[in-house]
C-alpha cells in the first residue's frame, strides 16, 4: 500500500464550480502537507503549504489538512479554465526536508469554459 | 532570478549510452533533490543532497549517480542507459527545513 493515496481523477467542471481535491496518508509522522500545481509539460509548482492540522485559505484556494483522519483536501472556489492542470499533493515529516517528500500520483483537472 | 535550470529539455539516448543531466539553482538552497515522473505516477525521489559534499539515495536509485562540489549543481549521471530510464526527470531545491520545493522545467529523456 502506498504512503500517499490520491483520489485519480480526471475530474471535468464547469467554469465557476468549486473543486475538491483529496489525499489520504498512512505514515503519522508527516506533519508538513503541501499542494503542487502541474501545467502539462512544466515542472510541478508549489500552490499551498501548511503545517499540522487547520485550514489555509489563499484567495481562491483553502487547504484543509484532519491529521486524526489522516486526509488532506484543496479546494478551489469559482474554477476557472485556467485552473485546469494536475494537482499533486505532497508530504514530509518533521526535520526532513519539502524536496524529500512523498507524493501523491495526482489528480488533472479540467474546467470547462 | 532564473530558480531551478535543468538541461538539456530533452534528450534521447540509445541503450549502453551514458550522459548526464544538469542542474543549477540560483536562491542559495541547501537542498536539492532529483525525481522522476512516469505516467500516471506521482514523483519518486531518486537522489538528493543536504548540502555540498553530502549526498543520498531515494525511493529509486539504482542506474543513476549524483555528486554536489558546489552549492548551485546537481547533475544527474545516467551510467548505462536502459528503455526502462526513459521518463521526465525533475531537479528541486529548497531551503534545509523549508516549507516546498522549487522544481525545474523537466528534462523528457527516452532510451531507445
């Protein structure tokens, strides 16, 4: 079983939805989560960070991490076709480093104009 | 500011073939880490390195070698080449503790 299970996808909306995007995690000890954005042929780009449980909000974008639950989510308010890319999620633990984390296989949006 | 540069872009090799992938980032970062990217799959982390000197193997190392004389590089050793290496490689740094990873462009390498 993998560390790091993202939910597939694709996922196709209509512009203006609000998109769910989620992982679920089995190793506790990750205590920093993090949401890359990937445009296709790019490198991927980090989008949110947070650290622990709680909610990051960053204009159109809220990061919820339920460490009990072991499950992370990133929604996106008001999609916009611009917003269609893959989204992985990412993990570390405490005193390793953001670039030695294990990542999700990633979730591709579409959103429809 | 140009970040993380990866080079070439692309690349194909034949099988036996060696080559190396470069690296290079400009915001002083302790640590720098090399993944590759199959279809359908997320990231694995094949190298990386906490500082100039220091380096360790990944989720995926075998085939490949890495070496960091300098805080900006990271190259990326193919030894001999094999079709199953084919894939899109990415270099990332960030700072030792810090909160995500700054990634290149992706080098799309295919061993024939």
């Amino acid at each position: 079983q993998k560390e790091v299970e993202q939910d597939p996808g694709p996922l196709s909306v209509p512009e203006g939805a609000i998109v769910s995007l989620n992982c679920t995690y089995s190793n506790s000890a990750f205590q920093y989560f993090m949401w890359y954005r990937q445009y296709s042929r790019k490198g991927p780009e980090l989008l949110m960070y947070t650290y622990s449980s709680g909610n990051k909000e960053d204009g159109r974008f809220t990061a919820q991490v339920d460490k009990s639950s072991k499950y992370i989510s990133l929604f996106i308010r008001d999609s916009q076709p611009s917003d269609s890319a893959t989204y992985l999620c990412a993990m570390s633990a405490k005193n390793t480093n953001a670039g030695k984390s294990t990542f999700g296989d990633g979730t591709t949006l579409t959103v429809k104009p | 500011n140009a970040g993380v540069t990866q080079t070439p872009k692309f690349q194909v090799l034949k099988t036996g073939q060696s080559m190396t992938l470069q690296c290079a980032q400009d915001m002083n970062h302790e640590y720098m880490s090399w993944y590759r990217q199959d279809p359908g799959m997320g990231l694995r982390l094949i190298h990386y390195s906490v500082g100039a000197g220091i380096t360790d193997q990944g989720e995926v190392p075998n085939g490949y070698n890495v070496s960091r004389s300098t805080t900006e590089d990271f190259p990326l050793r193919l030894l001999s080449a094999a079709p199953s290496q084919t894939s899109v490689y990415f270099c990332a740094s960030s700072y030792l503790g810090g909160a995500g990873a700054f990634f290149g462009q992706g080098t799309r390498l295919t061993v024939v």
